[in-house]
C-alpha cells in the first residue's frame, strides 16, 4: 500500500510540473514588421494590386501610389509602377527609420536584418526564405545594402529582389528603407537588342 500511495504521489507532483513547464513554454512569434513583410513579399506575384492604395505622384515614366499595408514601424509605404515594355515592373519601399544619429540608424539597421533574415514566405504553394550576409555599416559610406536571396531559387522568382538599405540623406539623417522590387537584368546581362 504504502508502494501504490508514494506511486500516486509522484506522479501527481510531476504532473503538476509538467503542466506548468507547458504554460511557460513560449513559442517564437513572428512580430508585426515580419509578418507585414511576409504580406507584401507574398503579394509579389500579383504586383502589390492587393496592397495599392490611391495615387500620390504621376511622372512620365512612373505612378507612385501609397500603400494600403500599414507595416508595422514604417514612416511610409510606396508602390512605384513603372512604365515599360514589359508589363507589370513595380516596386514596394517602406522608409522604416530616420534619424541624424549614426549608431541609432545603424542599430535599427541591424533589428531589421535580424527579423528578415530567415524569413520564411509562401509564394503559390512553395516555401521559400530570404537569406542575407550581415556587414557591419560603416558612417564613411553613405550607403550600406544587404540583398537577400530567396532559397529555394526559383525561375519565376529570378528577378524579384529585397534589400534592406541603410544610407545618408541630405542634410544630416541617416535612412533604413526596405524593398521589394523587380531587377529586369543582371548587371552583367545585356538587354534585348531590336533591329
């Protein structure tokens, strides 16, 4: 009896262990500026139609419209169509820090690398994640990048790009942006030649 007694016992002291170790336990959650970036790289294929709001600026050659996307810490949202032969060329950029102090651009700089890096984005029914090599920003060069590959690659996805940029502004401010855009050719990559 006395067996069965120190048997129930244990067992109910680590059950009461076991559920309280399970409420503590803390799952990672993607936090607002991920998972807003998530929804503006999933609406890539579509060319940010979901996420286009009024028009802001009509040039010659380009239409910058405002973002209906609120990204979280964002100062602003543009999407940029551009005129061109081919169809559709956009672009997505979210101002998401300024400052005239350096080493505050800079640490913004690096929280936002650390929050795309490894992101995981479902574009159709394929997973994908942005990869990207971290370098230091340095005050001499007025303009730092991180481009972030999207692994698996994918040929469909060949020229759609995402950067994180890190640069100077006129006067004094120092600006991080985000974007998302289509890259029509390598840099080494001739364009199409008409006769």
């Amino acid at each position: 009896m006395k067996k069965t007694v120190k048997t129930l016992v244990l067992i109910t002291i680590l059950s009461f262990f076991s559920i309280s170790v399970i409420a503590q336990l803390k799952l990672p959650v993607a936090t607002g500026f991920s998972s807003d970036m998530k929804k503006v790289i999933e609406d890539y294929p579509s060319r940010f139609i979901h996420l286009m709001g009024e028009v802001k600026v009509q040039h010659e050659q380009s239409t910058e419209y405002e973002c209906n996307l609120k990204v979280n810490g964002a100062e602003e949202a543009t999407i940029i169509r551009y005129s061109s032969k081919r169809d559709g060329v956009v672009s997505w950029e979210a101002v998401m820090f300024t400052s005239d102090d350096f080493e505050d651009a800079k640490k913004k700089y690096k929280n936002y690398f650390s929050q795309l890096n490894n992101l995981g984005v479902t574009l159709g029914k394929d997973h994908f994640k942005l990869r990207g090599v971290y370098e230091a920003p340095s005050d001499e060069n007025k303009f730092n990048s991180v481009l972030f590959a999207i692994e698996p690659t994918a040929p469909d996805l060949k020229k759609v790009k995402v950067e994180l940029t890190l640069q100077y502004k006129a006067p004094m401010d120092w600006q991080v942006k985000v974007l998302v855009y289509d890259k029509e050719r390598e840099d080494g990559e001739q364009g199409r030649v008409e006769d």
